[in-house]
C-alpha cells in the first residue's frame, strides 16, 4: 500500500496501471507505465555532444556530473529520511504529451501511430546518439526539423507549480534528496535551464552514471538507489507522478508518494514526520 498526494491509500491492480495509461504513452520517459510494447516505445529525441557526437545548437553543452553539488555525503548516518524524485511530470512539465504533438502538426494519436517503435527507449538508455534516434525518430524515416525539436523543448521545460519552492525548503532544512529519471541525455538541457542539481543531484538517470541502462520500474533501479543512498530502504521516500514506479518501490520496501502537485505533496511530507 502506498500514499497518493492527496491523502488516500491505494493498491492499483496491474490492469489499472497499465491498461489505463498504455494508449496515452508514447515516451518510455517518465510516465510509460512500462519498459517493453511497441506502443510505448517513442517519443521525444535528445542527447548531448559529448555522448553522440551530434551538432547544433546544444552540441557545446557544458557536462553535467551525475551527482553534482549533493548536500551531503551518499552514505549519510543521518536517521532523517532521504527522498528520491522522479523528475518529468513530478518536478518538471513534459513537453511530450501536448507540445510536441502541436510541433508536428499531428494529433498525439496521429504522433504515436507515425512514430518508431523503440528509438526513444535505446536512446533513453543510452544505446542510440542522438543522430540515431533523429534518423529514426519516424517509422518512415521522414526528415523534421531537428534543432527546431530541441528549441521547443527547452523553451518548454519549467517546474512545476509550487515545486521548486518546495525542494528549495526540503534542502534548506538539511533533507538529502536524489533525483531517479527515466530519460535520456538531454537531461542536461533541463539542468541548464532549471539548475535542479542547486536542490539535489542526478544522482539515477536511465542513460548515464549507476543507473545507466536501467529503468524504472526495473527491481535493480531500487536495489541500486537502496545500495548507494545507503540508508534501509524503509528510510527512503520515493516521489514519482507513476504508480507502477511508485508501487516497484514499496515492492523494495521503500516508502511510495503518488505525485499529485506539491500542495498535496506537502501534506503528505508532513504527515509523515518531515518538518521544513
């Protein structure tokens, strides 16, 4: 059992947690209830020129450490909680779901009927440059405007309401904090323009660093987090918009929020004995 944002307590079967989201999800980022179909296997394209090579108007992006400016030491003997956050939709807008279709003049239904079936996932994981996955961005292999891909999406990214206040007083109390993401190296395009390692570090990211070819809601990915936090799992609180993300950590014994906002995250921070 695990908490959502808004107080209740819920066990989601596994038709509901994929039946449910599977033909609204295209991106195997952070909202693909799962790691495996064809349908939910595409998505958005982005990497960096120090790992793919690639050029344009992000290719001289700076490297991002993948745990940059931590607040304190991994294996801390602090007894106060560590909280682990998923990223897209939970603390920053996905571009992918509403604009990208608007960029393509599709429909997302038409985006996700038109698109590759499983580039954004190697890409993801870091088994594809982005060169790769532009090439293959659509089935048919049709040529898009790749920068003008790109602009957009860094020009979309922002947190979500509430949420950078939020971390902002998380860090200030003394709380360590640790981002686990399913996404790709563009990453670094968020972190340029948000600076979300001022907060907490990327310190489990799909494509880079322990996580690298790992994904949520893969067991390993929560060994992992367990293993280098080091911390009982029953210490770590998990924070993810995904209930089958959410519901994989409580399965490794770490405690599950249900993103919903920050007000209701906040709430339920505090009913869990978090003060800041």
């Amino acid at each position: 059992m695990y908490k959502r944002c808004d107080g209740g307590d819920r066990k989601f079967s596994a038709a509901e947690r994929i039946s449910g989201r599977a033909e609204e999800c295209m991106s195997v980022g952070e909202r693909t209830p799962w790691g495996g179909t064809p349908e939910s296997q595409g998505g958005p394209g982005r990497a960096w020129a120090d790992r793919t090579g690639g050029t344009g108007p992000y290719a001289d992006a700076r490297r991002v450490p993948v745990a940059a400016q931590s607040q304190k030491p991994l294996a801390s003997g602090s007894s106060s909680p560590v909280l682990i956050f998923d990223i897209m939709d939970t603390v920053v807008f996905d571009p992918f779901f509403t604009e990208m279709p608007k960029f393509f003049d599709m429909s997302f239904p038409e985006l996700m009927k038109a698109k590759h079936p499983s580039a954004w996932l190697e890409f993801e994981k870091n088994q594809c440059t982005q060169e790769e996955l532009f090439a293959r961005f659509f089935a048919d292999r049709r040529e898009f405007d790749s920068e003008g891909l790109l602009k957009m999406m860094v020009e979309q990214y922002r947190y979500l309401e509430g949420m950078e206040e939020l971390l902002q007083r998380l860090r200030d109390a003394g709380y360590e904090m640790h981002v686990m993401s399913n996404y790709p190296m563009w990453f670094k395009m968020i972190e340029d323009k948000l600076a979300i390692s001022k907060y907490m570090p990327w310190t489990f990211i799909s494509c880079d660093g322990h996580m690298e070819g790992i994904r949520k809601p893969d067991p390993a990915a929560y060994e992992m987090a367990i293993s280098i936090v080091g911390r009982p799992a029953s210490n770590i609180i998990f924070v993810d918009d995904r209930s089958v993300n959410v519901e994989a950590a409580e399965v490794a014994g770490i405690n599950g929020i249900i993103f919903s906002g920050a007000a209701d995250l906040e709430v339920t921070l505090r009913g869990q004995g978090l003060e800041f």
